[in-house]
C-alpha cells in the first residue's frame, strides 16, 4: 500500500489536465500514486500522448458517464494508498511538497481531512480569515488566507481523507449530480458529525484556475447568460438535496433564504430584467422540486 493516493477527476480539459499532472508527477514524496478518472469523450493528440506514457505509478482509468462524485468514488475504491488527496484537474502546483504538507497532519487521530490553500489564479490575493462559526459555518468558508485552523468543510480542488474514514462513511455522495454543487460539504458534515476534524493548511497551496472551460463549468456560478439558467437548475437541486438531507428545520429556511438572496434576487440578477428573473425563478421551482425527489428517494432507499 502507497502512502497517498491522488485522484484527479477530469472531463472535457486537455492543456490544464497536462499541467496538473506535470505538477503532480513532480511530487517530492517518496511514496504516492496518481489515478486520473477521465470522464472526456476524447482527447487532443497532445493528452493522449501524455496520458499513453504515464510513468508505472500513475493510472489513466476511463469513466463513460460524467459524473464527479462518481470519479472521486471510483478513483478512491481503486486506489491503494492510506491517504486520499483529491486535486481538480484546473489547478497548478508550484510547490513540490504539496503531498507532504497534505500527510503531515495524519499524524494527530482526531483529524480526518485536510484542505489546503486554493489561490484563485485570477486574483491571487489573501482573503479576510472566514468567520466559521455556527451550524452554517461552511457558507462563510474561503480558502485563501494565512490562518492555519479548525474548518467546517473542505473543497474538492484541494483536500484529502483518511482512506478508512472514507471507506466507513460509504464514500461520496454520488446523488449530487451535474455541476455537483455541496458533495463535499455534504461528506465533510458527515465527517465532523462522526467526531473527526477537518484542518485548513495554507501551507499546501495549489493555484486554480476556476471557470475553466469543461469540468462542471462552474463559470455559471452567478452567471447572467442565457446558458446559465439551465446550470444553475442543478444546482438549486443539488442545494436542496442537501439541505433536506443534513440540515434541520431552522437552519434549512435560513439555508434556502441565502441561497435565494444569492442566486436568484440578488442585485445584478434583478437588473437584468423580469425575463431573466423569471427564467431564474423557473430554474429555481424545477431544481428544488427534483431536489425534493432525490431526498424522498434516498430515504425510501436506506429504509
């Protein structure tokens, strides 16, 4: 068994693939492997040559349905190592201890996870420290700041898990769908509720380059084209999958009124015009109402 495992979940990227698995194979640690669950239909001629002379520790596994939650889960059920390090194929690493700084917190029993620094590519600059208090800490989370400390969630660009606590709280959630919005949320709430911590590093930074083409095309995340409302359908989904999954009475409704603030009344939104809102507001009905069905479904699944 290695001791790291690094699952790179990839769809519809060639040139951010290449350099994030040139940064990984760069990797100083003298015991890891890398699996990339390649969900693309096809390649550049450049990927396929990278991928055909991956070195022995490195594995290129095919995935014919896109599906994020089920790549991070099929690269974990094939993986050998002890710890879990789960990169987004858009991310750049310019530190080659990026795995050690990852595995040196295993070495304390209460922390399950880790989440390293996530420099947006676009501004590299520090956030404020996130004030992470409460039963909805995780909607106050950046990942970009100095402050070494105790987190309510990770973020699926850069974090890692204790293999055995994946494996005993039943892997990734593969219910959230599409662009996927709060699996990791959702696994890090199971997590802490199993008793375990989650550690932000900002020492084990990677640089990312968010919204870049392919992957769950999250440039539509607070989007105003045309092409966004039917992003954000599953997302409102996704989101109240989860609420109706994890969160209480109070704090679904306080959930559900700062998603809608957010996403679909926020100023902009209102500016565009009553067509927009009303093409969001419809988003809104279908995600939740399919949302709502996944929940009733799961339940009567685990009865």
């Amino acid at each position: 068994m290695v001791a790291v495992s690094v699952i790179i979940p990839t769809y519809r990227r060639e040139a951010p693939l290449r350099r994030c698995l040139a940064d990984v194979l760069a990797q100083r640690h003298s015991a890891f492997e890398v699996l990339i669950v390649d969900q693309s239909p096809d390649h550049e001629t450049e990927t396929w040559a990278t991928l055909r002379a991956l070195p022995a520790h490195a594995h290129h596994i095919r995935l014919e349905q896109p599906s994020v939650t089920a790549a991070v889960n099929v690269g974990a059920r094939q993986s050998t190592g002890r710890l879990l390090l789960f990169l987004d194929d858009d991310i750049e690493i310019d530190d080659r201890d990026l795995l050690v700084r990852h595995a040196r917190h295993f070495e304390e029993p209460s922390i399950a996870g880790v989440v390293g620094r996530i420099v947006n590519a676009e501004r590299r600059a520090d956030l404020p420290r996130p004030a992470v208090g409460g039963s909805l800490g995780f909607l106050a989370m950046n990942f970009d700041h100095p402050y070494a400390m105790d987190v309510p969630t990770a973020a699926g660009a850069n974090m890692s898990f204790r293999r055995e606590v994946v494996e005993r709280l039943g892997f990734f959630d593969e219910r959230y769908t599409a662009n996927a919005f709060r699996w990791e949320t959702d696994f890090s709430l199971r997590v802490i509720r199993a008793g375990y911590r989650i550690r932000y590093d900002p020492d084990a930074r990677v640089v990312h380059h968010y919204g870049t083409p392919g992957g769950c095309d999250n440039g539509n995340l607070l989007g105003r084209t045309q092409t966004s409302h039917g992003w954000y359908e599953p997302f409102f989904r996704n989101n109240a999958y989860f609420a109706l999954k994890l969160l209480d009475g109070r704090d679904r409704a306080r959930f559900a009124w700062r998603l809608y603030r957010e996403h679909v009344m926020n100023r902009a939104f209102a500016a565009a015009g009553p067509g927009f809102l009303a093409r969001r507001h419809a988003a809104l009905a279908r995600g939740v109402a399919a949302g709502w069905r996944t929940w009733r479904q799961a339940r009567a699944e685990a009865r």
